[in-house]
C-alpha cells in the first residue's frame, strides 16, 4: 500500500490488476479467451490451445 502511496497509484487501479490475474488463472475464462483472442489482432502473439 505504502508503495502505491508513493507512486501515486490509485488503489483501485491496484485492485482491478490483482482482480484481473486471479481471472486469467482460471482454466476457462470467457473474459480472458477474449483477450487472448484480441491479443493475435493487435500484434500480439496468437492463440495456444491446450488439450
């Protein structure tokens, strides 16, 4: 907290991005295969699927 403090970081902005890995741990996310999806159009790397 303290760090965030001292890098003016909105808590909530902290929040959103520990909210958002718990989510992209999850097996079968709806939200996270749409990012991973989107990510091959914005030049990222594409899709791996797993079995």
């Amino acid at each position: 907290m303290m760090e965030a403090i001292d890098n003016a970081v909105p808590m909530p902005v902290l929040a959103a991005a520990l909210f958002a890995r718990f989510s992209s741990r999850q097996q079968n996310s709806p939200s996270m295969q749409m990012v991973s999806a989107l990510r091959g159009q914005f030049g990222g790397h594409s899709i791996v699927r797993t079995p």
